[in-house]
C-alpha cells in the first residue's frame, strides 16, 4: 500500500536531497518516490530541476557508479548493465560514459573467471550440452554472445 502524505515543496526538495546524498539516484527513482509521497506534477519537474541544477542527481555519475557496481559486484557483463540503464530511462550517451568505467582486460578476465567457475559446477557428461549450458549462463549474465563463443573456443583448444 502506498502512504501519500501531503508535502509541502521545500519539505519535499529536503527530504529528497537527503535520499540522493544516501547514494546516486537517477531521475526516474526520484519521479518513483516523489509519486509515492503524492507530490503534483508540476511540483516534481520544479523539484527536479532543483536536483539537477545542485547536482544531487547527475545522469553520468549515476551511470558509472552504477556499471561499476554491477560490474564488480554482481559480475554482470555489458548487455546486461545496458539494458537495465536503458529501463531507467538512462540516455544512451550516459550509458556510454559509464560503460567506460568497464576496464576490457579485466573485462575478458572476469569472462574467463565465470566461465571456469560455472564448467566446474556443471555436471554434464556430453561435452556439447555441458559448452551450451555454459555460453547460456554467461550470456544470461550479461556478456556479449561473441565474447563468451570466442572464450569457450579458447578453453577447448
């Protein structure tokens, strides 16, 4: 159930400085939580130009913190990070500047970690099924389907 407590805007514009100051928001997590204390259109696109302008939300920053952290946290690989930037209404050249933060040798080598990682768990006798369980895992995570195809050509030779 959604609570809608009335707010005034300077009320409002404190109580969402502090949220962003927790870690990086993006616009669309505010607008999320703006809408659930019931806020007014009108008041939510003054509120965000506030933000903006004081820089408590900035798309770049957001974007590379963000692919950072999958990244390193999670292990996700590049279309995954995409496409979950993409569903926060992150704009493509944010996107980019965030992939930037994605250093490609560790990259490949964290490509080469999961691989080795899942061909020790999977216990599949016929090497074809046991290769194509693999590449599913790697590319459900998020890495690209040629990269992880040249990573398990590399591993059988």
């Amino acid at each position: 159930m959604i609570n809608k407590i009335p707010y005034s805007t300077k009320l409002a514009i404190e109580r969402i400085k502090n949220y962003c100051l927790k870690e990086d928001k993006c616009q669309l997590d505010i607008i999320k939580k703006m809408e659930e204390w019931g806020i007014s259109k009108i008041s939510q696109d003054h509120i965000l130009d506030i933000l903006i302008k004081e820089k408590y939300l900035d798309e770049e920053r957001y974007s590379s913190s963000y692919c950072r952290g999958k990244f390193r946290m999670k292990k996700w690989g590049k279309m995954k990070i995409i496409n979950a930037l993409r569903g926060k209404k992150i704009s493509k050249a944010s996107i980019n500047k965030g992939l930037e933060e994605i250093n490609d040798s560790e990259y490949k080598i964290e490509i080469e970690k999961q691989y080795q990682k899942k061909k020790k768990t999977t216990r599949e006798k016929n090497h074809f099924i046991k290769q194509k369980k693999i590449a599913t895992y790697l590319i459900s995570k998020g890495y690209e389907s040629d990269l992880v195809w040249d990573t398990l050509k590399k591993s059988t030779e």
